[in-house]
C-alpha cells in the first residue's frame, strides 16, 4: 500500500465565495476531502481486487487497503481493529445493531429504551421490533435536549436488553453524556448502543474507557464518501449479535457482502484526518458558529434550539419566531441549509425533536439549522449573517402575526377559528 499522504497544515478551500447556493449543510452531509478523493482513486483503478481473494497478489492488496482502514477507524474511537464491522452505512449499523442484539438476546428479556430524539434510523427500527412483539420505551429530554438521567433509570427494569442513544443530535447538535449512561448501563446489565454519526471528528471517543457496548459510524458526515460506514462490537465483554445480511461470512459471519474496498479506504482516511485534525478543526469552526451567532441573535424574537453547552461547535440552530419555516427556505435560497433533518425535510410536519423539546407547533415550523465544517470561511459567514437578517426583515413585514406581536397582542389567547 502507498504510504498515507501528508495533511497539508490548512484546510484546502472547495468553494468560492462566489459559489451559490452557500453551504451551511454540513450535518446532512459533508463535501469529500480532496486528500480523500486522491487516497480512493487508485482502489476504482488499478487496485481492483476483492479483499476476500486470498490467492493471488489483486486480494492480498485489496486485503491490505482494508484491514489499514479497519485499523484506522479503531484508531480515532480507541478500539480494537478486530471490533470494527463494516457496513453500508450508519442506518445500516443502527440496524444490525438494535435488531441484531434484540434477535439475539431475545430469551433473556424483550425490552428496549430509546430517546425520542434520535434519528429516525433508530426509531424506525425500534417501531419495527414493536411489530415483532418487542416493548419499546421512548424516553422525554429536558428542554435543553439533554437526557433526564432519573427517567431513564426509572424505565430499566430486569427485562431491558438494550438502550440505543446517539451521542450528538443531528438537528439540534447537543452532546449527551455518554460515559455517565455507559456507567448506569454496565452496572444495570443492559447492553449499551450508541449512534456516533453525527460524533466522529467532532467530540473525543475513547471506547476503552467508556463502557459502549455498540457504536454506529458513518463516513460522509466526516468527509468521506457515501455508502460506507461501521459498527464498533465490544469484545471484552463480549457482545453477540445475529446477522442480518446472510452470504458469504464476510466480516467475521456479522455483515455479508463483497467489500467495498475503495468506499472504505476512504472511510479510513476520512477517520485518519479526523483523529489528526479535530482539536484545530473545531476551534476554527466554533469561532465561526459564535460569529454567525453573535450576528444574529440581535434579531427580535430568536431562539437557540437545545444546550450551547454540551454541543458540537458546528451546529446553530434557531427557531425564527412569526416566520415560517418553509418561507424562510425559499428566502433564502442562496444558502444550502435545512429546517429540521434533512432525512425528514421533505415532511411538513413540526421537527418532532424540537417538539420534544417543548417547542409549540410556531417555534418547530420556524426552525432553521445552521451546520458548517471544514471548508466554510468567515466570508460565507458574514454573508449568511446579512442575508438571513434581511430576509427575516421582510417575511415579517408580511407577517399579520407580526404584526399583532409588535401591537401588543398576545397571540396565545387567541382562539382561531377552524375551517
């Protein structure tokens, strides 16, 4: 295998500041790192051979170029290259794992916890086992967005096999305390599942440390390329899961499948820049997210979305109070950004995280998220921060609502009448 490449000091540009729409995106996907596209290339070229040929030099080279990503990605986590399965993906990871281990330890109980939070590659697999006989608790969070530890212990009893919960919150961005529910679980003999998509290159991971059972990963929210990702599986203590993709036995009889040599060769560059660059990455883009919010928290009738505390220092989001989202959308359509996740989007529904937090239906529909990352520049900022304040401006200038706000009314007590 070619020697890893070098990793320039500074983060290499991918847009101009004359590129539209701006991205502001980057928690419903990450542009690939160029250092990523160059490390993949020769494994869609010339290094064609499947990793599980073992009889010839195409295999052996293949073979090479995974078990170096395999080790890469132990590497950014602190685990054992021999715990790390890959996948297609998070969704596929948070598959294998719930319904893995719910399938698998079935006869000693068939109880699952889970937030109503998280993403819905969790809840919808959680809803799927409920169809199959399972019990399923979906547990509140406080209105910062953060887990109520006193309910959480309430809902273990002798049955729980498992609690899943994703370490950031992909529309929100909050971090959960992670190590504390690991703590609770090992101690309650419930097996612990924790969705870090939204966590890699972003918050500290030390599974050698943190009693994690199960930890989902996914490589194009860290710069890597779409259609690959992986599960961590504890071995000490060992925990078993039953296949869901049956074949050819491939990556230890847990995930058949060919391997897709070059999608995780960038997986592990991906994870390899990360590990590297995370402590200056961040300090660089929480600088901008406190410009961005420093800007625009002048705005009447603004609110911030979930703890600034215990949150990743790439996510802003704010509900704009009497706009309404899908309006501001339009608007604002020099800027990619989202209202709620971009898996759910499409939905006019109120982001049911928001809801969760106690946000009314108003405050859910006028939510926007702001993610940036490694390519986003003070410039795109400061556009953002004059675009965004001048189209709220005008949005409300046609608001009725505003309006009555603005006179005095409280809007609260009005009865509106149904058609």
């Amino acid at each position: 295998m070619n020697a890893p490449h070098d990793i320039p000091k500074q983060p290499i540009p991918m847009f101009s500041p004359k590129h539209f729409p701006v991205y502001m995106d980057y928690s419903s996907t990450t542009p690939i790192d160029p250092r990523v596209v160059d490390k993949m290339l020769p494994y869609l070229r010339e290094q064609f051979g499947n990793a599980a040929s073992r009889s010839h030099a195409y295999g052996w080279a293949a073979e090479e170029a995974v078990e170096w990503a395999r080790s890469e990605v132990a590497q950014l986590v602190h685990a054992d290259p021999r715990e790390i399965v890959f996948t297609s993906g998070a969704t596929e990871s948070i598959n294998l794992a719930i319904k893995g281990v719910a399938h698998f330890y079935k006869d000693r109980g068939n109880h699952i916890i889970t937030v109503k939070t998280e993403h819905k590659a969790t809840l919808d697999t959680c809803r799927e086992l409920e169809r199959e006989g399972f019990e399923v608790t979906y547990l509140d969070v406080l209105p910062n967005g953060l887990i109520d530890f006193a309910q959480l212990e309430e809902a273990m009893k002798p049955g729980t096999i498992l609690l899943s919960v994703m370490y950031v919150n992909n529309e929100i961005g909050v971090i959960q305390d992670i190590p504390r529910i690991g703590e609770l679980c090992r101690s309650r003999g419930v097996i612990f599942h924790v969705d870090a998509a939204q966590a890699t290159g972003k918050v500290e991971i030390d599974l050698e440390k943190t009693k994690v059972d199960l930890m989902s990963f996914s490589a194009h929210k860290s710069y890597g390329p779409k259609g690959i990702g992986a599960l961590f599986v504890r071995r000490k203590p060992r925990i078993r899961i039953e296949a869901q993709i049956h074949g050819g036995g491939h990556e230890r009889g847990m995930r058949s499948g060919t391997l897709a040599v070059h999608q995780i060769v960038g997986l592990g560059e991906a994870f390899r820049i990360a590990r590297l660059e995370m402590e200056s990455g961040n300090a660089r883009i929480r600088a901008l997210r406190d410009r961005l919010l420093a800007g625009l928290k002048d705005i009447e009738e603004v609110y911030v979305n979930g703890d600034m505390d215990q949150r990743v220092p790439h996510n802003l989001n704010i509900s704009f109070n009497y706009v309404e989202g899908e309006s501001m959308l339009m608007a604002l359509k020099d800027l990619a950004i989202s209202s709620g996740s971009a898996c759910t989007s499409a939905s006019l529904e109120p982001s049911y995280v928001l809801r969760a937090l106690g946000r009314n239906d108003e405050l859910a529909h006028s939510s926007i998220r702001f993610t940036l990352g490694r390519f986003t520049t003070e410039e795109e900022v400061d556009f953002t921060i004059k675009l965004v304040k001048e189209k709220i401006a005008k949005l409300r200038e046609l608001s009725p609502l505003w309006e009555m706000f603005k006179d005095g009314i409280d809007l609260s007590t009005i009865k509106w009448a149904a058609h």
